[in-house]
C-alpha cells in the first residue's frame, strides 16, 4: 500500500500530480495522471492531452491519504525499475 513514507519507492503511474515549482514556469500548475515513466520523464495524461515532463527540473505534488506530499524532481530521477528496489 502507497503511503507518505513509502512514496519514493512506489510506483507512480496511476497517481495524480501537479508541477508547483519548475525551472519553466509556463509549466507550473499543471496536472493530471502520470501514465507512463521512464529515468527521466514523466508522462501526464492532462485536461490538453498527454504530455511528457523531465522529473529533475520540477516539483512534484502528489495527495495521498489526504495529505499534500512534495517531492523534489531530482530525488526520484532514477529508472522506475532502480528505484522501487527491483535492481539487488
């Protein structure tokens, strides 16, 4: 089970996002569901179609048990794969 502890080794496809802080600020604001990830990239399913953004040069707000968590890009830029604890 997903929770504010474990998020960082979760999967994240499937979860809503919003981008609060990026280095392109025409970016900020924008949500939806992440439904695709790689090393580097995050595709969100938004209310303008899908959309591919780097993980490193934004932050990233996820809800999870009714609580606002925020994770900074550059912690969790790594393969889905590595990060999850599949690579021993």
């Amino acid at each position: 089970m997903i929770t504010v502890d474990n998020l960082t080794s979760h999967e994240f496809i499937g979860l809503d996002t919003e981008i609060i802080q990026s280095t392109n600020p025409q970016v900020i604001g924008l949500n939806g569901r992440i439904i695709n990830e790689t090393k580097s990239m995050f595709t969100i399913n938004t209310e303008n179609g899908s959309k591919s953004f780097a993980k490193d040069t934004n932050n990233w707000k996820f809800s999870i048990e009714g609580k606002d968590v925020i994770i900074q890009g550059n912690k969790i830029a790594k393969r889905p794969f590595d990060r999850i604890g599949g690579k021993q």
